[in-house]
C-alpha cells in the first residue's frame, strides 16, 4: 500500500505525501467505517473507492459499507434530496415509516462494524438515521452532506434535523451549506483523484476510437455535458442552449450520463432528454454504465469544451474532472460550481440557455482563450481539488475530535 502513496508524489509532489503521513500517524490503526446508499454512479461513490484505500495505505483500518433498501426507501430519500435543494415536496407518512425501518434494518446488519469504529462517517440522507440505532458506539460519528442545502425545504429538513442533531459533528461543501446544528461544522469540497481511470492520461488513438465508437464528427466542435439524467443538472437546458447555437454555427453535442441505484426520477428525466434531442443527428444522448470511467474521460479529452449547466450542484465533481484535462466549463450559477469556475478565468457562470449559448460561441470563436482558460482551469485543480487535499482535511478532522481537549499533539512520523 505503500506504492500507492508513492505514487502521488508525482502529481501532488512529496512535501504532500509526507504531510499526509504525519498527520496519519497519530491515527495508526484507528477503525474508520463510511456508510452511503449506493456503490455505483454518483460523485459519493466515486470519492469513496478512492478515499477508503488511501485512508488503508496510511494505516487506517477504513471501511466502506453500502445500505439496501426497497424503491420505497428510494423513492422517500429522493424526495429528501429535492427537498433539500429547495423543491417544495410532501412525504406520505408511509414512505418516512419505510425510510426508519430500513435503517433500523440496515442498523442490524452493520452493527458490529459500526459499534467499534473509532470514527463513523454518514454520507448523506439516505443513512442518517443508523445513529439511533447504535446508541453504544465506541468513537464520533460524522454526517458529512454532499447537497447543496442552501435553502432547503423546511417541513423536510426539520424532520431530517432529528438525526443529523444526533452526530458528534457535520461536514458541508461550501460555507453557504451550514446549518443551526448543536455540534461543530467543518467544510471540506469534495475532490478527484488524478490517477483514477477517469482521471489519469490517455493515449490519443484511444480518445479517437471513442469519438469513432459513438459517431461523433471530428471535423465539428464537440460540447459535452457529463452528469446522471437529473432535473437539477438540466440538460433540457443543455439541448436548447445547443440549438441556440447551432443557428449560427455548426456544432455537436453529447449527453452523457447514467443512472444511480438510489435515484428513481433519473428514467423520466432520460425519457425527456431523448425527446427533446429527437430528430437531430448531432445530439448524442449516451447512457453509460457505472463503469465506463476511461469512456468519460476519453470523451472530456475529445470536447473542445464542458457544460455543467446544473440549476442546484452541491460540488460537481465532473466539473473538476473537466478543468483538470485543460477544458474550460461553463457552469450554471450554482453552488458549488461557484468554487471552481471562477468567471472569465476558468470558466463561465451562466443563468440561462441564452447565457451558456453566448459563452459557448465566444470560446469556439475565440481559441486562444479557451487555451488559456484551459490552462489555468487545470493549475486552480491542482492547487485545491485533488483527492490528497481533500484527505489531509479529513485526517485533520479526526484529529481534532480524537485530541480536541489536547493542549499539543505530536503529529510527527
């Protein structure tokens, strides 16, 4: 495991790794369990199959567990997450009674883990409640929400509260995020791992046998938007500011995406997509499988530039992804894109089709700029959305709630 820290010197640079060590060291052997909903699709899930194994090469005994549950318990929990973006939303009673009872279900069979874990880290609604049912628990537990809950639906989060009031601690994305909690807050962004098979580098031929694999025209401007088939990513938006373009210049899109087992609205929004694109060759709607990782990656090295016209984002890691292969992103004025795309630098913020439209056509007219957005897209990732940044604030994290009464703590190996 050690090779694999060793690895990241190349990209993050030593000084960093060894950081990582020393404050890892203190921490040598400590139990640490993650719990989410789903271990395909989605941005949580990504984090996690690259966090756990870091955590284990630093000597952290981490774990990741994955909660089951009906389509009821889904379709409750994703009215949890439209409500926590602000869509006002009604629960029926039967569905919240579904929702406690698999986590009191879910609580059973994770038991043994979660009652030693010297650390617990809850992603998200979805297993919120599993801390009622673990009253004896040997360490902090920490609910660390990936949504943007800026404004969220009341009459739901107040009903959420319940759990979450129950955690030792809370982690949000972005300052905006926080909540009236009777515990300590910390903000960590979410981050992409350079060596992922989404991340690393490509040869070229296999870039060029993807667009070749999907019918996508060389010789046109490629725009692409990567994201599950969700209302709040807006890809009908997407489609109208495609075609708003395409009166003046000619131009090609894709969609690509896929589905989350935790997401139950996401084949109704597809259903939308396909009949919006109906009839137009040069609009490529992809449902990829959870898997296809060096897919995606191919086809953000083969777009000229990257839309992530999301109206709610609680991060949006495929924007990170996309800045960090020198792609300049034009993203919805939202949340958490507002932390990366920083306006007429490494990218733009759009309200509107018309908005993305406008941004679109200066940057296929204008190359030089869209190098150098490119460009320093890329360097702002480095400097602040790697996979080992995120983990130096977790492992400092656990640190402050393991020595927070400590007047000193050695942190050296």
């Amino acid at each position: 495991m050690t090779d694999l820290l060793d690895r990241y010197t190349e990209v993050a640079g030593r000084d960093v790794v060894e950081h990582l060590r020393q404050l890892a060291a203190p921490l040598s052997g400590a139990r640490v369990v993650h719990v989410n909903s789903t271990r395909e699709g989605g941005g949580v899930a990504e984090i996690l199959r690259e966090l756990v194994p870091l955590m284990q090469a630093l000597d952290i005994k981490a774990s990741w567990e994955v909660i089951s549950g009906s389509p009821d318990f889904y379709e409750c929990t994703k009215g949890f997450h439209n409500a926590l973006q602000g869509i006002t939303v009604t629960i029926p009673d039967a569905l919240l009674q579904v929702y406690e009872e698999t986590n009191r279900q879910n609580a059973e069979y994770l038991r043994p883990a979660l009652e030693e874990a010297d650390f617990v880290f809850i992603h998200d609604p979805q297993p919120a409640p599993l801390i009622a049912h673990i009253p004896d628990h040997a360490g902090p537990w920490i609910w660390r929400c990936h949504i943007d809950v800026r404004r969220p639906y009341r009459r739901v989060w107040r009903y959420l509260k319940r759990w979450v009031s129950q955690y030792d601690a809370s982690i949000f994305s972005l300052p905006e995020y926080a909540q009236p909690l009777p515990h300590p807050q910390y903000l960590i962004p979410p981050s992409i791992d350079p060596l992922s098979e989404k991340n690393r580098d490509l040869p070229a031929e296999e870039v060029t046998a993807v667009r070749e694999r999907f019918g996508l025209d060389p010789a046109l401007p490629l725009i692409l938007q990567v994201s599950r088939f969700d209302r709040f990513k807006d890809p009908l938006g997407v489609i109208q500011a495609y075609k708003l373009v395409k009166k003046l210049s000619p131009v090609q899109l894709v969609l690509a995406g896929g589905g989350a087992s935790d997401d139950p609205e996401g084949e109704v929004v597809l259903n939308q997509v396909l009949q919006a694109a109906a009839g137009d060759p040069n609009i490529h709607v992809l449902l990829l499988p959870s898997d296809a990782h060096r897919t995606i990656n191919a086809l953000q090295r083969a777009a000229d530039l990257v839309l992530q016209k999301s109206i709610r984002e609680g991060f949006g890691l495929t924007v990170t992804e996309a800045m960090w292969k020198n792609k300049p992103v034009i993203g919805g004025d939202t949340g958490g894109i507002r932390l990366q795309v920083i306006d007429h630098y490494t990218g733009f913020l759009v309200r509107t089709p018309e908005g993305a439209a406008l941004r679109i056509r200066y940057l296929l007219h204008q190359r030089d700029q869209l190098e150098q957005i490119g460009e320093r897209a890329h360097r702002f990732v480095w400097e602040n959305f790697l996979i080992t940044r995120q983990l130096r604030e977790y492992l400092t994290l656990m640190l402050g709630l393991r020595f927070g009464e400590a007047d000193r703590i050695e942190v050296g190996v």
